[in-house]
C-alpha cells in the first residue's frame, strides 16, 4: 500500500511538472524569467524541470499567486480549464452569479476545502456528504 501511495504521488508531482511547463510555454517563459516571476532561485526551477526535486506545496502556491488566471485544480489534479478570466470566475455575493449558476448546470456539491495559510501550513475541511 506504501508503495502504491508513493507511485501515485511521483506521478502526480511529473503531472505537475508537465503543467508548469505549460504555463512557461503559453507565456513565452525562459526557465530563468519563470523563476524571476515567480520568486524563486533559478535552480529550484531548473531541478524540477529536469525531476530532480518535486515542486514543494511553497513552490505550487508562488506559481498560483504569480498566474492568477491558473486554476489551482487544474494545476495540481489537472482538471477543468487552466485559464479562466476574473469575468468567468464569479465573485462571492455577487448576485448575477447566484441566479446563472442554478440554470442549466449540474448540481454540484463541495468535497473539500483547502486553505493555505501564509506561514506554509494547510488546513482541510471535508465534506461529510
């Protein structure tokens, strides 16, 4: 079971990896610019683009801060878009997103929460449903 867990996050972290060169890609970015733009040593980039170091949770939260546009889930579970425009994404309270969300689309319930705080720890809340 050990082995199966560390096999699904290897693979997840390559996935991850194979997304942020992506974004690298649709914005024209060397592997130093990325860095630059991201706040990171150009080596950190650079060990993750070859595999040598898996991108660290700090490393995915400084790529979602710098690329507003990336959505978290498509970044680390590669799902849905990965560009969505703040026109698309409705704001919390905004009353024209509450009346379009209930027409002609599934119902959708939460699984779960992750908040990240600034110090680097995570707290998660799941759905009990």
């Amino acid at each position: 079971m050990y082995s199966e867990v560390l096999v699904y996050i290897c693979k997840t972290m390559d996935a991850i990896t194979e997304r942020l060169k992506k974004i690298m890609e649709d914005h024209d970015l060397s592997s130093s610019q990325m860095a630059d733009r991201i706040g990171v040593q150009r080596s950190a980039i650079s060990h993750i683009l070859s595999g040598r170091n898996k991108p660290s949770l700090d490393f995915v939260v400084k790529v979602l801060e710098s690329f507003p546009e990336v959505s978290s889930e498509w970044l680390l579970r590669g799902q849905n878009a990965e560009v969505a425009t703040h026109q698309e994404r409705p704001e919390i309270g905004d009353e024209k997103s509450v009346e379009t969300q209930g027409q002609n689309t599934p119902q959708k319930t939460v699984e779960k929460v992750l908040i990240l705080y600034t110090d680097k720890t995570v707290e998660e809340y799941r759905s009990r449903y």
